[in-house]
C-alpha cells in the first residue's frame, strides 16, 4: 500500500514538471483528487480511463471515478465535459457533435458512454437505454456497470416506453451477455413500477405466479424512432466479440447494488408509505446477491418498525447483526432493534441498547446523535 502511494505520488509530480514529448496536453481530474495536467489519454478499455504523464507511467483509473477530462484534439468533448455538471442539455449536444471528430474506436466508445450518463442525468431515460443497448453490443462485461440509473416516475407512461424499447432491444441482441444486461435492467424496470405479475422469465426460479388482475401489456401500439442510428460499421474486434461463445452468463438474475428500486423504497418510507416500500423490499430481495441483501433488510426492518410490527422487526434485525460482516449493516441495525423495543414500550432493553451502541468506537457521527436523541427521549 505504501509503495503504490509512493509511485501514486511519484506520477503526480512528474506529470507537474512538463508536458509529454508529443506536445498533447490533456487533463484528468479525478474525484476528489488533485487534476493531471499536461499529460496523454491514450486509450478507454473495460471501463477505464488511460492515459501517460512524462514519467512516462501508463495509469488507468475507472471513468466513474473521473470528475471530467480534457483532450486536445477533440475540443468539443472538451468542452461537454465542462458543461456536464452545469448544464446537462448543452453537453449532450456537445458530446453528440464531438463524436464527429472521434478518430479511434475507444475514443468513439468513451464519448458514448459519457452521452449514456449525461442522457440519464437529464431525464432522457429512454435515450439513455438506446445508447446502452448499442453499448452493450460491444462488450456487455463492463458497460453493464453504466447502466441507466433514473426512469421517470414510477408508473409513468414515459417508463412505460422505456420498458418497450427494452423488449425491443432484447429481441434484437445476439449476445446472451448483452440479453442478460438488458433482461436486469427491464427487471428493475417492472420492479420499480410496482408492475404485477411479473413475466414468467424474469420469475425467481421455483416461484409461482401470483394471480393478478390482468395487467396492460406494456409494448405501445407503435414503438417511437430509434433514436440513435445504427454504430459504424464494426471491426474485427467487435466481430471476434459477437462470436465469443465463453460470453453465456448462468444463473438467475441480479439487480444491481446501486439499484433505483432501492432508492424508491427509501423514498415511500421516508413520504409516508411503508407498506409500499416494504412490498418492494421483499419482491427485490429474491434478486440480490448475499453481499447485497444486508442494507436492504434493515431498510425492511425500517418498514416493520412503521408499520407496528416492532416484535418482527426486533427479531430480525438482531439476527442480521449476529450474521452480518458488514460493520456499518450492524450499527444500523442494531440502532433499530433498540427504536424497535422503544416504540413496543420497553425502554430497559432500548436503553442498554442505546449506551451499548455509544461505546463503539465506530459509530458514525449522524447515529450518534441519533442515538443520543433517543435516550433522550427515555429520560437518559
């Protein structure tokens, strides 16, 4: 650790001293992280940014993680990125103009994924989904990762299309990696809207079918334009990826950790509707990896205890906290066993709880306070 900081440290400097022989003088600026000035992005390959100082050093560094950038040749992109955070719409006809001048295949690829998140950014869910699928055509096992993260309201018409220009674009994938992708994010999708009964194939395996009332078939009479026009007229190495058989994913599908879904629930408990919320909490959890699940259950736990079911969301809680390996899972949870016992009238068990939770050491500030209240609140 201490020597990559070094090297880390080491590039930094160099890149601060003079620009690169070849005279290009692009700019990284990472995330809370001093910028990289005078130096050559060089490539965009699995999901990374690369780019080389006058040290001479090849650095590769996430594009989520990237703030913004800055390459010579093409000052249009340039200048998308500097409006990214201001104004949405201005970049995405910037970036939409600097795929003109894109000369290079990872450069092509680069501008269309920040347009796929500008898109997103400004409520364009629908474009959004059109430049992932073709995204996705490439090289499903890093551009999932960018997937779209804002539909429109929940239940709206305008997510309703979304979901048909889902359809479509499954219908028309060959890669079962690029199905799979798309498959998830219409999953999210129909979860979100609180969409009953889902289709058979998106079903955790060994459900069975809840009988609904008939639900409205979710492809419109007429499917809207494509809104993007087909890529440029693949190379070898998209034609090398098309007939990669090792690419054929198995097992159910996943949502996402940073699933929307989760974010709706949070905002139906938070405006009042627990019951709601729950109800997403529960049709999700069949779709999460372990790994994931732990923050939803307490979010779960949170429901039950708005709900009145204090005794269910005790006991559940405390287990997770017991079978959790996630520090920050158990602070949480632990904080709502002892709101749990606070609000079915038992402020013993609340406050041991409660002074319990002040000795660690890792209690984050906010649940401090929290904590703080509640004893507070019993007298403490």
């Amino acid at each position: 650790m201490i020597i990559k900081a070094a090297q880390h440290a080491l590039a930094i400097v160099c890149v601060a001293l003079a620009a690169p022989s070849s005279g290009v003088a692009d700019t990284v600026v990472l995330r809370g992280k001093p910028a990289f000035n005078e130096i050559q992005i060089t490539g965009f390959k699995q999901g990374k940014l690369i780019f080389r100082g006058v040290c001479q050093e090849l650095l590769r560094k996430p594009l989520g993680g990237v703030a913004r950038f800055a390459i010579d040749r093409n000052p249009m992109l340039s200048k998308a990125e500097t409006l990214r955070s201001e104004s949405p719409e201005r970049a995405i006809r910037a970036y939409r103009r600097a795929l003109d001048g894109a000369d290079e295949d990872w450069l092509y690829d680069l501008i269309r994924v920040r347009l796929l998140g500008a898109c997103d950014q400004a409520g364009r869910f629908q474009e959004a989904i059109a430049l992932y699928a073709d995204l996705l055509a490439d090289d499903p096992d890093w551009v999932r990762h960018f997937a779209p993260r804002h539909p429109a309201v929940q239940g709206s018409a305008e997510n309703r299309q979304a979901r048909a220009r889902l359809h479509e674009a499954i219908q028309a994938a060959r890669l079962p990696g690029v199905k799979r992708a798309l498959r998830t994010l219409l999953l999210e999708l129909l979860l979100f809207d609180e969409v009953e009964p889902l289709p058979a194939e998106l079903r955790p395996p060994g459900s069975q079918p809840t009988p609904e009332r008939p639900v409205a078939a979710s492809q419109p009479e007429r499917l809207p334009p494509r809104l993007f026009g087909p890529r440029r007229q693949p190379g070898p190495r998209a034609a090398a990826r098309a007939s990669d058989a090792r690419r054929q994913p198995g097992g159910p599908l996943q949502l996402p950790a940073d699933s929307f879904v989760r974010a709706a629930a949070d905002a139906l408990l938070e405006s009042g509707e627990p019951a709601r919320a729950a109800q997403l909490v529960e049709r999700a959890l069949p779709y999460l990896s372990v790994t994931d699940r732990d923050p939803w259950l307490v979010l779960l736990g949170r429901c039950r205890i708005e709900l009145g079911a204090f005794a269910r969301a005790a006991d559940e809680l405390l287990a997770l906290s017991e079978s959790t390996g996630d520090q920050r899972v158990v602070v949480e949870a632990l904080y709502h066993v002892a709101l749990a016992h606070e609000r079915m009238g038992r402020p013993d068990v609340a406050v041991r709880l409660y002074e319990q939770l002040l000795q660690r050491t890792d209690l984050p500030a906010e649940t401090r306070a929290r904590v703080t209240l509640g004893l507070k609140r019993l007298g403490e």
